[in-house]
C-alpha cells in the first residue's frame, strides 16, 4: 500500500470562543488557508491541535468540519491518542467514519505496552481502514521506540509511515530510512519542523508542523525538491526563531493561537487548561520575532468559508 502521506502536513490548532467553546468558523477558515498555501495535506486531532481538552463529540465536529473544507482536495490525517487498544480502535473508528485517508497513532502511555504488545497495537488500529502513521514521540508519551522496533511496525499492513519526534530527530530518521525494507513506508519529521532540512537530507519525505506559517514553509519544500538547496536553507533560516519558540513546554499553543490571532485566520488565542496563555514577557518576545519576519497577514481566495 503506498503512503499517502508526504510533503508539508500542518496539524491544525483547534480554535476556541473566549468563553472555551469550539469556534468553528475559525477552524473552516483556517483550512481554507492551508489549502490556499499549497500544503500536501493536512491533519486535525494532533498535539498542535489540543486534542488532549476535547470531548469526543468536539472530536467529531472538528474532524467534520475539515472534513468538509478539504473535501479530498489533500489527504486528511487524524490523530489517535488513545491509552488502550479499544480506545484506540474507537477514535480510529470515529476518524474513519469521518473521512479520515491516514490516522496519526500514539502508542498507547498510560501503561506502556511491552515490545510484544506494540505490533498487537498498531494491527489492531490499522485493521479498522484508513493506513497509519506511528507517532513516535517519547517526550510526550515516554515510550521509546527504536529504529529496528519501527521497521518491524513497516510491515504491518497499512501501516504506512512514522513520523518521528525523538531527538535528535535527523538521526532517529536516517537510522529508521536505513533500516526499511517495505518500498510503501515513509518517515515523516515532527518537532515542528525545527530540523526539517537535516532531516529531509536524512531520507524524510516530509513534516507536520503547526500551521501558522504553512505559505512560508510551502516554498522551502518547492527549493529543496528542486535541488536549489542554498535557496532552502536561506528561506528556513529565517523561520526557525518563530518554529522554536513554538515549541515551548505548556505555552506552546497559545504561541501558535498568537500568530494566527495576528495573521487573521482565527479569531481568538483562547486555550484551554492545562494549556497556559502567554504573559506579558512571552507575548513580547513573540512580538519581537514577528515584527523581524515581517509576517504577512493570512489571506485566501477560497470564499463562502465561514
């Protein structure tokens, strides 16, 4: 089965009313953005998108609503973090019935499954439909997979692609590339794309970033692939403040809301507990890299999303 998941896939931020409730006429309007800005696909559910403070039935109206935007234009990727292999297969049920081409799976953390446990997992999650991609990020879930474990995980029919968030990622990626033998399965980088051209030279075939810069980042993809490398590095070069300070432990999302906040695309930076607003200090030191990227607000030619 080839992968259908490659190339720049923002994992969008699910937006919110001040008063907590899901804003989704932000979120339609969001989408719209990314497909405007030439991404390759894009997901929902993720860590970027506070999936951790949804209801499932918020799970579900998010998953609609892009759904609806995207409209098969791109892949749509949703994430799956469950902590058991029945939860698991639950979300992925729900995403299926959503029109979910990919799911984003975490290895289940709660209690970490041994190494016998993990391919049970992901065949179990897989045999629901839409192909997966192992999310692997031990510094949020604390279970740690290694390169020769993920090759194992390759062969498990319509299991994909890895996207990997173990760092130093650039490493974790060559070391999975050399180790594949499954010509349908890809590696992805995470990390909101920090090291994305360390780890495109690595053998990655692409990232899923947060989605507040997705018409910044298209066109170091457009570079790279078309071997102008300099180019890409120079264009890279001058994201990679505002892609760091996105990565901060706790502020992390209302950093990426603030952007998109400033570039008009949603209408609130609202977040929801554990997640933390930014005070005075990180507001302003946000507002320092913007006013230095010179960000453009966020436009797009897609009418009628409200």
């Amino acid at each position: 089965m080839a992968p259908t998941v490659q190339g720049l896939v923002p994992i969008l931020a699910t937006p919110f009313h001040p008063d907590g409730s899901l804003d989704l006429p932000s979120l339609r309007r969001l989408t719209g953005f990314q497909l405007a800005s030439g991404v390759d696909g894009v997901a929902v559910l993720g860590m970027a998108s506070e999936a951790f403070a949804l209801t499932a039935t918020e799970r579900r109206l998010v998953t609609n609503a892009v759904a609806e935007v995207v409209a098969g234009q791109v892949p749509l990727v949703v994430g799956v973090a469950a902590t058991s292999t029945v939860t698991a297969v639950e979300q992925a049920r729900e995403a299926a019935a959503g029109g979910a081409d990919a799911l984003m799976v975490l290895p289940p953390f709660m209690v970490p499954p041994s190494p016998a446990q993990l391919p049970s997992f992901y065949a179990a999650v897989a045999a629901v439909g839409p192909e997966v991609m192992v999310q692997d990020a031990p510094g949020a879930t604390g279970v740690a997979m290694s390169p020769q474990q993920i090759a194992e995980l390759a062969t498990i029919a319509r299991v994909t692609s890895v996207k990997v968030e173990a760092p130093p990622t650039a490493p974790k990626v060559a070391a999975v590339v050399d180790r594949i033998d499954e010509p349908g399965f890809v590696v992805l980088g995470g990390q909101n794309a920090q090291f994305l051209l360390d780890e495109l030279a690595a053998g990655a075939v692409g990232t899923m970033p947060a989605c507040e810069i997705p018409d910044l980042l298209a066109p170091v993809f457009t570079d790279w692939r078309a071997g102008r490398y300099d180019d890409a590095r120079a264009r890279f070069d001058l994201l990679l403040p505002l892609l760091v300070y996105g990565l901060q432990s706790g502020i992390a999302w209302a950093v990426h809301k603030e952007v998109l906040v400033r570039r008009g695309l949603i209408d609130h930076a609202a977040v929801r507990v554990p997640a933390r607003e930014l005070d005075s200090r990180a507001r302003a030191g946000l507002a320092a890299i913007l006013d230095r990227l010179d960000l453009p607000a966020g436009t797009t030619p897609l009418t009628g999303i409200r």
